[in-house]
C-alpha cells in the first residue's frame, strides 16, 4: 500500500500577528506536495494540540517573531507528551536567537528555522524528518 | 521618429547586440519594466503644473510645506518599548537625551491584543515585543517626567487605540497640561489590521466606528493630535508590492474619511490630522516616487472626490520607516548600510518623520547601542550630507518622474477594484487585499530561494563563520513581577466605580454614542486595557479571519 501524505499544521501561536513567513512556508509545503492545515492567528497551544490531533498530523509547525517562543513552543510539547502525541514532529521558526535554539532542541523541538531560510530548506527538513503515521 | 527612438536604434542597439548588457531582471521591486533610458519625451503628457506644481501647493508632489527641510528638519523619532514601563521610561530619556525630537511607543503583544498581564493569553508575552501597559497606572510611569506639553508622542497600537489615547489624554491632564496642548499620533488604522498587521478584537464595522469616534473627539478636543495613522507599512511588511502598499493604504484612508462624513463631519474639520505611514524598502527610486504618487493622488481624492477646500485638507503628511523585512540575520551589520540608503530614501521623498531601523533586529529587539547607530544615521543625512537644502532635489529627473506616474496609474487601477467592491470594508471581506499581498510575498519568497532576487550576505556573497553578536535579552522574571504588580495594583481598585464606568462604555458602544468621553473617565477610575477590551468583545462579538495562504 502506498504511503499516506505526510500531514503538516502550521500553526501562529500567541498574540503575535506576523503571518507572512507562516503563510509562505504554508504555501510552500503544499506546493511540494505534504498535506498543509494553517490554523491562522492567534492560537492557543491547547488549540494547535487539538486540531493536531484531530487532523491526524504528522508534523506542527510553530512560527513565532514576538519573542515569546521559549513559553509557547514548550507548551505545545508538554501538551502533545500529556496526549501521548510526542510522535508529532515539531518545528518552527521566527525570530529566534542561537541560545533559545539550543534550550528548545534540548526539549524536543525538532528544527528551528531563522530568516534568511530558503522555503527549500523547509521542504527538505519535513521529507527527511517527518513520516506519515500508518 | 522621437529622439529616444532614433538614440535606441542608432546607438544604443548596436552596442547592445556588440556588448550585451548584465542578464538581470530590469525591473522596479514592484515588478514595473525599467527602460534604458527616461527622457523628456516620457514628461510629455502632462505639464509641469498638473504634475508637479509648487512645495506647499496642490497637488503637493513635490512637498507638504513651502519650505520643508530648509524650514524643519523631519522629526527623528525611533519606535521604542519594552520590558516594565520604567524601563521603556529609560529608553525614551536616553532619546531625547540623544537629541531625538519625538518619541514613539511600541507596546507588547497583549497591550495590542486587549489582554492585561495577568491575563492567561498574555503568558509568555508580557513585555516582549514591547512595553507592557495594563492601566493607567502603567501608563503613568512610562511617561514619568515627560512633558507631555512639549514631546510629541506617537503610539503604535490599533485596536486598543482608543485606551491608550484615554490614558495618554489622563496623564496629561495630571501633568496639568490641556488636551489642546497634546500632540501626537494614534495608529489606530483598523483597516490594515485585517489586511496585514492582524491584530484585532472585533470585526471591521465596530473597529472602524470606533476609529471615527476618535477622530471625531480629538478633532473636537485635541486639535494637535492624530488621531489616526494610516498605514501601509505593514501592507508592505507582509509582503506586499510597493504598489499594492500605495494602493491599498490610499483605499483605506478614503474609508475612514467615508466613514467620518457618514457621521456628519465635515470633511475639512477633520481631514487635516489625518496622516500617514510608509514604509522605505530597497528600490531607491521606486520609493521616492512611492511617496510623491501618494502625495498628489491624496491631494486629487481629497479636492475632486470629496470637495476638501482648504489645502491642508489635501496634504499627505507622512511617517516613514526603514524596511524590517529587508534587514538580514547574515551579517548583520550589512543592515546599517541598507538603513542609511533607505532612509536617506525617505529624505529625497519628502517625509515628515522617520524611523531607522537597528541593524540587530533580527535577532531581537535593538540594544542601546544599535539604536544609537540607527538614530546617528539620520543625523549623518541631516548634518553631513547637504541633501536637506533643497526642496525634492530629485523633482524633474525624467526615471523618477515616470516612475511617479507609473505607480500613480498602477495604485489608481488597484482603487478603482475596490471602489467597485464596494469600499475597503468589503474587499476586506472577500479577502481580496489578503490575497494579493500574500501572492507577492511568495512570488518574492521564490525569487529570493532562486537567487533571482540577490540578497547580499544571504544568497550571494555568503560567508560561512559569522561572529555572533550581541543582542537584547528581556529577562524572564519582568513578566512575573509585572503580572504581580498588576495583580496588586487591581486588587486595590474601588470595584464598584470600575463596573460602574465600564456599564457606561457598554451602554455608549451599543447605543452609538462617542465611546471616548466614558473611556477616559473609566481609565482615570482604572478601568483597565483588557477590561475596556472585553466590553468590546461582549457587545460588538469576535473578529474570524478568513484563511487564505
């Protein structure tokens, strides 16, 4: 049996509003073909856990440029481990300096991506990263 | 045979076809075709009036006021906020100490979003991307010895605009300074939030009508103030074409002045404090023409479209910012060479004030000494350069005047869709303006991941060990002691007075009465920002954006 797509939420966690690079890498994993499901603006991590979950994701993708990733990105792994979904690869990116990058690999985050990223490099990461859950 | 005609083929082909040019796009960062050459004969549909005129007269392509910078420098005013309002109380002192000549608030996301710091959405955030503001009581101490009277103030923040331009309005009242005296500028430019910035509470009919209660009041009762900013920075932030931002942002000004005549004001009671914001990218050239096309079609919509009489009415007075999205994470300090072209960018084009930018903002919010750099920079253009002498030193150069026209004709076509959709309200919507700004930001995205478009340091002339460098750090424990401090701060109010004062503000949003007489009066009780904000979420209900990437 052929494998199922790959499936990706692409997720704005927090208050924060800047939706440009969120909605390119969006756009970017759909045209390479994943499955993409953006939740659009301001979400709760408790609403990006549960339409991970309910949309059967095999991957989340968090942008955050307001500075507030150390809580929020941490918060979705703690969510997803409760759930039982530490399967679902997380990545993101944003503005986001070298020390916080090291402190959230450490905790699971599977990639982070600053600017200046090729959407390439993105598209690459989910082929080589994320599997399709069977 | 024209002239241009007769050079391209007697010279310049032949040369061409001996010596090809460099295999580049010759395009405008906006998409438009670059010819080799501009001449006279490109002028040639208009006169010079009808074009351009004289500085301080319709339709004010060349400049607001008669004398521009011979008269007064651009204000130098760099956007600044962060942590515990002391701290950004510092950082406004250590500005104006440094010779900046007005100041200019950035608020954090939950003070932009209607949440108070003890709010749970608010975990995580406080004092992040900017300063953190739950009451008055916050506000008072980001403006601690600062005399309202004599600094002007501009405040990024929209849909919770009008607290903040309460609070403002208290502290100065405290400070015993009129609200005649006040001068400043609110974004408050709901429009282009559910276009591009995307930060709102409920849905664009209510955000707009409290938009027109604010610049009904301070038209009433702060004649200095602005009451609203309108924006196409973030249009052109979030990926939009130098066109789109012109467009677009002239098509939500026409809303809000739409709005206001349907309340009965009369279009040159207001029209003159009305301003606007720009953002100044790469294209050297397209930039200054971006800033006259808007002067003079502005200046058109206001006298043929809605009968302005007096000239101030008519004038684009505008902010400029240095373009965030064009700065790099590679090699940072190649940013403070980009900031110094864009903002002398801005000069040439005749703004009234101007950010630059730090050249360590993709990495965090800007230290001192960045910010330093960014606010010596423009005064390298206004001290050293001698290009303030002159009024629009580049008026007349054949490229730019073209280029002004061209963009002028590619806005006006962009406003005439949506004029057709039905206003601004609508295209919003359908989602059109979302669309066509999204579109552009991938074709760019695309053009930057296939090095179509170079960026120096990032996709051309890479280098592979970069020293790091030092940036900003907000320390985790100023969310704590300020959601503690707030917690206290509200614990202590007189409860009764606050419901009391936010029932009123309820009742004054549902029965369409001005909202900012009750407001002020539920601030000065310390009502708070997300408790004015949740009485807006009740009575007017949520905003849903539609999603489209």
């Amino acid at each position: 049996m052929a494998e199922r797509t790959v499936r990706v939420v692409v997720a704005k966690p927090g208050l924060d509003g800047h939706d440009r690079g969120a909605k390119i890498v969006a756009r970017a994993l759909r045209d390479a073909g994943f499955e993409v499901i953006y939740t659009g603006l301001h979400q709760t991590p408790e609403q990006i856990v549960a339409t991970a979950l309910q949309e059967d994701a095999d991957a989340i993708g968090l942008s955050v440029l307001s500075g507030a990733h150390n809580y929020l990105f941490k918060r979705v792994l703690e969510l997803l481990r409760e759930k039982g979904a530490e399967d679902v690869a997380v990545f993101g990116g944003g503005i986001i300096p070298p020390e916080d990058i090291a402190g959230l690999k450490a905790v699971g985050v599977k990639e982070l991506f600053t600017p200046g990223t090729s959407t390439q490099d993105i598209v690459r990461f989910v082929r080589e990263h994320v599997r399709a859950a069977v | 045979m024209s002239g241009k005609r007769e050079w391209e083929e007697r010279t310049y082909r032949p040369f061409v076809e001996r010596t090809p040019e460099r295999a580049v796009r010759f395009e405008s960062l906006s998409g438009i075709p670059v010819e080799p050459l501009y001449t006279p004969e490109d002028l040639a549909d208009r006169t010079y009036e009808e074009r351009l005129g004289y500085p301080g007269e319709y339709p004010f392509t060349r400049g607001v006021y008669p004398t521009m910078y011979r008269g007064r420098l651009w204000t130098m005013r760099m956007f600044a906020g962060f942590g515990r309002p002391e701290d950004t109380n510092a950082r406004f002192k250590y500005l104006l100490a440094q010779g900046q000549t007005g100041l200019s608030t950035a608020f954090d996301m939950p003070a932009l979003m209607g949440y108070d710091a003890d709010h749970p959405r608010a975990r995580g955030e406080v004092g992040k991307e900017g300063v953190s503001i739950s009451t008055l009581d916050d506000f008072e101490r980001l403006f601690a010895d600062i005399p309202l009277g004599e600094v002007t103030t501009s405040m990024t923040i929209n849909c919770t605009a009008s607290v903040a331009l309460a609070m403002y309005l208290a502290v100065a009242e405290k400070q015993g300074v009129a609200w005649d005296r006040v001068g400043g500028t609110m974004q408050n430019d709901m429009l282009k939030e559910f276009i591009a910035q995307k930060e709102w509470i409920c849905p664009p009919e209510p955000a707009v009508r409290i938009v027109t209660d604010m610049i009904e009041f301070t038209a009433r009762h702060v004649p200095r103030f602005n009451p609203v900013s309108i924006s196409g920075y973030h249009i052109r932030e979030a990926g939009s074409t130098a066109v789109q931002e012109l467009a677009f942002t002239l098509a939500d000004g026409l809303g809000y002045v739409e709005a206001a005549l349907a309340r009965g004001l009369d279009v040159d009671s207001f029209a003159p404090r009305l301003s606007f914001f720009f953002d100044i990218h790469n294209d050297f050239f397209e930039e200054i023409a971006k800033l006259r096309a808007a002067r003079r079609m502005w200046a058109r919509f206001m006298k043929e479209r809605y009968g302005a009489t007096q000239p101030e009415s008519m004038r684009l007075r505008t902010h400029t910012q240095t373009a965030g999205v064009s700065a790099t994470a590679q090699q940072p300090l190649n940013n403070i060479a980009r900031v110094a072209l864009q903002a002398l960018a801005a000069v040439l084009g005749g703004a009234q004030s101007l950010h630059t930018n730090s050249y360590d903002e993709t990495w965090a919010l800007p230290t001192e000494e960045a910010v330093t750099v960014a606010l010596r920079t423009q005064q390298v253009i206004a001290e050293e350069t001698h290009t303030a002498l002159t009024i629009d030193p580049l008026g007349g150069s054949y490229y730019l005047e073209a280029l002004t026209d061209r963009m002028e004709a590619a806005a006006l076509d962009y406003v005439r869709r949506i004029d057709a959709m039905g206003g601004m309200i609508r295209a919003i919507d359908a989602g059109f303006p979302q669309k066509e700004i999204a579109d552009a930001a991938y074709r760019y995205q695309l053009m930057d991941d296939r090095g179509e478009k170079v960026v120096v340091g990032v996709n051309r002339y890479a280098m592979h060990d970069e020293r790091p460098i030092h940036y900003l750090r907000i320390d985790e424990s100023v969310e704590l002691e300020q959601i503690e401090k707030v917690r206290r701060f509200k614990a202590a109010r007189d409860m009764t007075r606050v419901e009391r004062r936010l029932e009123q503000l309820a009742e004054a949003c549902r029965n369409g009465s001005n909202v900012m007489p009750v407001l002020i009066d539920a601030v000065k009780d310390y009502a708070s920002l997300g408790e004015v904000s949740d009485v807006y979420r009740r009575v007017f209900g949520l905003y849903r954006e539609p999603i489209i990437f």
